[in-house]
C-alpha cells in the first residue's frame, strides 16, 4: 500500500475535521525499511574514500540490464534499490573520483552530500519567504558571505540556481531589461538589435543565453596569454557602428575560463563597461571560487565592480550537484526583470519579503543553497579556503613535473587549477586509446580536448583527495605501459 493511500485510510477512521487529521502518523514498517534501506546505501557511498571511478554503459547493454522497470504493480524498493545498485551507479562515473580529471570534477564534502539528503527529506520549499522563511534565512548569509568574499556591496543578493547556464541566463535577461527600463524612462528608442560582449574563450552558456534571448554576440579576440582585455574590449566597441553599440546590454567576462582557467582582466572590462553605461557580469561558475583564497585574491580584482556574477557550488565550492549561486549588486534590477506575476501568486509579495524565485528564471525551487550552507557551518571557510589552495598548488607541481619531461609540452602556466599539455607526435587516436585504456583499468578518467585544433590533455584538479604521486603515474602511462598507442608502446 502507498503511503498516501495509508494516510487516507487513517484520516477516514480518525474522522477528518475532529482534531486529528492533520497530526503526524507514523510511517508503516515496510516503508521504513525501505527508506533505512536507502539511507544505508547513501551512507555506504558517502564512506567511500575513493568510489569506484565506473564507465558508461552501451544503450543496448542498460536496456537489456534493465527493461521496463516500470510496472503497474511495482517491483518493490528493495529490489529497485538493489538494481540502481548493481546495475546503474556502476554505470554512473563517479565525479568524485580523486581521478576524474576531465571537464569539471565534483568533490562534494560528507556534509554538504549529507545535508543534500535533509533538504529532499524535509520537503523544503525556496520560492518564497513565505513558504521557506528559515531556509531562505540561511541561502542568504550564503550568498552575503560570497558577496562579501567578492567585495560587492551589502545591499547585493540573489539566489541559489540549478546551474551556471541558468545563472549567465538569468544575469543577462536582467541585464538586458535594465537597459530597456532605462531607455524607456529617458524617452530614448529601443535599438533594433541587443547584443552581448564577451570573449573569444567564454563558456558556450554564453552564447547559449545569447540564442535564447535573441540577443547578438560581439565576440573580442583574446589576448596572446587567452584572457579577454578591457583595451580590446574598447577597441572592438569603437569599431561598431553608433546603433550596433547602442544596443549592447552587458559586456562579460570570465573568472576562470573552462579550457585553461583564467582570469579574465576583470578590472579592465569593468572599465569599459563603466564608460559605456552598461551592465558588467562576471561569469565565475567554476573560478570564482579562488578568490576566497587570500593570496589569489588579486587576480580577482574588478570582480567587486561587476552588476552581477556567477559563482557553481557544485563545481570549486564542494557541494553536491546542481547549484550556481547568482548574485546582482542591486537585486532590485534582477526582480524587476524575473518577477512572475499570477493571482494565485500576488499574497507572496505582501511584505516586501524576499523571494527567491523573483530573481531569476524559476519559480518551484529546492533551497538548494542547503548543501553548501551546512558544510560552510560545519566546517568554517577557512576549510574552503585551504582545499581550493590546494588545489592550484598541485596543478603548479605537476605542471612542474610536465616541463621536466622532453616528450610532454606544457601550453599555458596555470594560473587556477587546470593544466594543458600535449604529448609529442601524438595524434589524436593516440590520446583516445590512452584515454579509453586509463578508464578501462579505472585509473583515471582524462578525456582529450582541444586548443587550437590540436588535440590535447587537460587535468582540470578539484578534489583535495587527489595526489600528486597519482597525477604522475598518469604522466608515466603516457609512455609506458598502456595498450594500444602505437607511438607509445
Ligand atoms: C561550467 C561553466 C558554466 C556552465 O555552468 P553549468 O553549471 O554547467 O550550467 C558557465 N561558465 C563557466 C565559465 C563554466 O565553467
């Protein structure tokens, strides 16, 4: 019997309406065990030092592994339990493998993971203050003390996000509406065309966004090093035409590019967007987290001049997926632009509460700030502080190691924690067969990757569990050992 139908049961024999109908009655047996189940599963995962790293799965194998699991009368939770287990996280990567290098690693603390679990067994609500007062109480000192980190005023605030897609998205369509506000109480006429500056190496939710609000993308060559520069920036304005100009809602840029991890000249881009009247957003979902570490702050400067920034959680912050914390220097322009407005929604607007919905492009949220609020408690920033140190440290010790060695070119000094190198005379079958021959050992999980049409490898270092001795018996499987790279058998 489904808990729903037990809960009828009970409100008819207790008589709803005479006082009993709304109190708690416990949950059957059965159900607990299948939930003790679960949470025993959950704890097993989360006590693994290192999970297995695991591999995908063919379609055809999963379907044949796992048909029709649903059914009309249900296979239990046991037994679906005991599938996810057998069957699917097997075929799951563990992102949280100390060597799981590729795109961007996930490293979620015990007690963000934990908590994550608190946030969907309470059933929380994050829409709105009315609904998740408490929770929205705790997101915000979140999303203050990041603010804080970042030398934005005390007026800033925002909301936790699925992710840094939605955040630029979300930042944009405010930037975007700012500028239409702005033209309308000046009588001034709207452009034809909106576009976005950003540069050559933003993340593609960029121009993702861009699409979405069919919007133009003025792109700005990087600089010899790959960072965008505020001078470029100005150049590039000054070779538009006065209506092309005219319709540029924000210029972006980039706190830790995804490909190599820098930091864009912040301070420089804020310049120009300051002299151009226009919005400012520094989108830095997986860099930004540096700048909590003292002695990298000053690559961050300009960063507390931007209208509005973008920091994932779930990527350098250490908390479970999926969260981006977007966050407006006046989150009046970030309301103003994302507020729904329903009769069945206008009591939630009495007192002037915040509501987190009203900031972005959402409504139903998870207060998925949770996770990353509990860890930063437990723990203390300095904690954080420490692990996201340590991280570049030993991306400036194997990229050391990378110099040391005749065959191996290192492409770019890292200035955060992602290191490029290529191997030499490799093509890009070489690296794929060592890449598939690593995973296949389940020694670590390094996909190829591009820079300037030549393949490459790139570590992308999240996880304090990863070592030094690991990353460099990867280097030597370059050379020695793995099957299949003719040039390196
Ligand atoms: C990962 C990333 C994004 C996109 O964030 P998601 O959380 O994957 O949606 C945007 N910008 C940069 C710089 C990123 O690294």
């Amino acid at each position: 019997m489904a808990p729903w139908d037990l809960a009828l049961e009970h409100a008819d024999s207790d008589g709803i309406g005479q006082g009993d109908a709304g109190r708690m009655h416990a949950v059957d047996e059965k159900t607990m065990t299948m939930v003790r189940a679960v949470l025993e599963y959950a704890q097993q995962r989360m006590s693994y030092d290192s999970p297995p790293l695991d591999h995908p799965m063919r379609p055809s194998d999963l379907q044949r592994l796992a048909p029709n699991t649903i059914t009309g009368h249900g296979m239990g939770g046991i037994r679906a339990l005991h599938l996810f287990e057998d069957v699917i996280a097997p075929a799951c990567l563990s992102s949280d493998h100390p060597m799981y290098l590729s795109f961007i690693p996930s490293a979620p603390t015990e007690a963000s993971k934990a908590f994550d679990l608190v946030v969907s067994a309470s059933a929380l609500y994050g829409g709105s203050w009315l609904e998740g007062s408490g929770a929205v109480h705790l997101e915000n000192q979140v999303l203050a003390f990041l603010a804080h980190e970042f030398g934005l005023p005390q007026q800033a605030g925002g909301v936790f996000v699925q992710g840094g897609t939605i955040g630029n998205l979300s930042a944009l369509v405010a930037a975007r509406e700012t500028a239409r506000r702005q033209r309308r109480d000046s009588g001034q006429a709207m452009p034809e065309r909106w576009s976005i500056v950003c540069g050559e190496e933003s993340h593609s939710s960029i121009r993702s966004a861009a699409r979405v609000m069919d919007a133009d993308v003025i792109v700005v060559p990087s600089d010899d090093s790959g960072r965008l520069q505020g001078e470029r920036v100005r150049q590039t304005l000054a070779e538009l035409s006065p209506e092309k100009r005219d319709g540029i809602a924000a210029i972006v840029a980039c706190a830790g590019t995804t490909n190599f991890g820098l930091i864009d000249d912040l301070e420089g881009c804020a310049q120009v967007a300051h002299e151009e009247g226009v919005w400012f957003h520094v989108d830095g979902a997986y860099g930004l987290a540096g700048c909590l570490v003292p002695e990298l702050r000053s690559h961050y400067k300009g960063v507390e001049s931007a209208d509005s920034v973008i920091v994932d959680p779930h990527k350098w912050l250490f908390a479970p997926y999926d969260a981006c914390a977007l966050i407006y220097r006046d989150p009046e322009q970030g309301r103003l632009a994302h507020q729904q407005h329903a009769s069945y929604l206008e009591t939630l607007d009495t007192d002037q509460a915040w509501n987190p919905s009203d900031y972005a492009i959402n409504l139903t949220r998870r207060p998925r700030g949770l996770p990353l609020w509990f860890s930063l408690a437990a723990y203390g920033a300095d904690e954080y502080r420490h692990a996201i140190a340590t991280a570049v440290r030993l991306a400036q010790r194997i990229s050391e190691e990378i110099r040391l060695r005749p065959q191996l070119e290192l492409l770019r000094k890292p200035e955060l924690s992602v290191v490029v190198f290529r191997h030499e005379g490799w093509k890009i079958k070489d690296y794929e067969l060592w890449s598939q021959s690593l995973l296949d050992r389940q020694i670590a999980f390094v996909q190829p990757s591009f820079f300037q049409g030549e393949p490459v490898v790139r570590f992308a270092i999240i996880n304090p569990r990863t070592t030094f001795d690991q990353l460099v018996m990867v280097l030597d499987t370059m050379d020695k050992g793995f099957d299949g790279a003719g040039s390196a058998s």
